[in-house]
C-alpha cells in the first residue's frame, strides 16, 4: 500500500468520524455544556487534522513532480 493511499484513507475516516461529532452536537446528545463543549473541542481537533494531512498530501504531490 503506498503511503498516500493510507494518509487518503485515515483522512476520508477522521472526515467520518467529523460528521458523527457534528451529529451529536446538532441532535443535542450533550447531556450538559461540559459534554458540549468537549464535542466542540473534539471537532476542532478532527478539523485540524483533516487540514494537516490536506497539507501533507499536497506537499507530496508537488514533491513528486
């Protein structure tokens, strides 16, 4: 498996597991602000990792070049 196809891979499952967290906050499942708030948090963890691995998958494809 070349390394690109794990990194588009990992980041189409941290995209799903976005949209899980995105539910869950839409829906209300927080009991409290806490748990808002840690959902919230978790998204924007999620959000950057996506963006980090965007940027690392783009920084190959001009490396290949």
């Amino acid at each position: 498996m070349r390394i690109e196809n794990f990194f588009t891979y990992y980041k189409q499952q941290l995209i799903a597991r976005q949209d899980q967290v995105k539910q869950a906050i839409l829906t209300g499942s927080a009991k409290d602000w806490s748990e808002y708030r840690y959902l919230t948090g978790k998204l924007h963890a999620l959000e950057q990792e996506v963006q980090e691995l965007t940027d690392l998958l783009r920084k190959t494809e001009l490396e290949d070049e």
